[in-house]
C-alpha cells in the first residue's frame, strides 16, 4: 500500500526520490480495531492517517444515533481537518468498521514537512478540495434526490461499501429509513 501512496503523491508533483523518502520517513503505523476510535468527538485531531487495509466512518450523533457523514477506506487519506488544522475541538467522531491499519503523520511531523518541503502543502491543498467536494456533494444529494436516486447513486460511487458497512449506517448516510432501504434494495 506504500506504492499507492507513493504513486498519488508523485502525481501530484514531481517530487524527488529524496523529498519522498523524507515524507515516508515521517510516517509512522498505528492500528485501530474495529470499534475503536481514532478521534472523538470534543478531542483535537492531531494525527492524519493514510489507510492501508479497513474502513472508518465519520460520525456525528443526533438523538443518541450515529449519523455517518462519510467513510474512508484502503488507500485513502482519513483524519478531520478543521480540528487538525486549527488546533480546535472536533465536532465529529472517527470509528474504525473493521480493524484499520495505517501510516499515521502526527501535527508535528506535518509542520516539519511543510517547513522543510513547502511543496508539500499541494498534498494538503488536494485531499482539502477533494473533501470539501465530496462533502458538498453530498449534502446537495441529500437535498435534491429522492432516496431512491441516493441509493442508485450510491451504489454506482461508493459500491465497494456495500458489503463492508452495516446496513443501518447506509442508511442514515443515505437519510433513509433502515426499512426503505431494505425495500429499495429488493
């Protein structure tokens, strides 16, 4: 998986071998198991995480149910932001659905990079304009498609998480009802 990680980094970039293993080198693996939090809500975030093998959910809870805002899984960046970057409570929970392993870059090690390697921040600068999409896209499904296109649209993007995640999370991902869901995937 450090290949893939490597890969998504050069072609962002025509990083040197040397600022690659510089960025490498500051990595460190971390586990979460399944259940587990890698940040909760209240805590400031002070790791990201690039995901080697599982899957985490983001979650805020209303009325006492989690409501997953996103997921993140294999070769995907995870880690909230906001929090990580301001230094600011979060106002958000990240949970692995299954054990997660990952390379984990600690705020420190993220500043000595861009102190050290300012081309760098075009890494931060994509994965924020990626997010800030798929967030936005997201909440604009939410508003203009009827459940029934959610699920579709879901099932063409985010397939692979079909069979990983519980259906009652898909659920309120989608803003449904466990049961129209049950009904829409008949």
């Amino acid at each position: 998986m450090l290949d893939t990680l490597i890969k998504k980094i050069r072609s962002l970039d025509n990083f040197s071998q040397n600022e690659i293993d510089f960025f490498v080198g500051s990595l460190e693996p971390f586990q979460i198991a399944k259940g587990e939090h890698f940040l909760k809500e209240g805590q400031v975030c002070r790791h990201l995480g690039f995901i080697e093998s599982g899957l985490v959910m983001y979650y805020r809870v209303y009325d006492g149910v989690e409501i997953p805002t996103d997921f993140a899984l294999e070769g995907e960046w995870m880690g909230y932001l906001n929090s990580f970057t301001n230094k600011t409570s979060a106002d958000l929970s990240i949970k692995a659905l299954e054990d997660t392993n990952l390379l984990r870059l600690s705020a420190s090690n993220f500043e000595k990079i861009y102190q050290l390697q300012p081309r760098f921040i075009k890494l931060k600068d994509h994965y924020t304009e990626m997010s800030f999409v798929s967030h936005t896209r997201h909440t604009a499904d939410l508003a203009m498609l009827n459940a029934k296109q959610r699920y579709e649209k879901f099932m063409k993007e985010k397939k692979e998480l079909v069979n990983r995640v519980p259906q009652y999370y898909i659920a309120a991902y989608l803003g449904i009802k466990p049961q129209s869901l049950s009904r829409l995937r008949k």
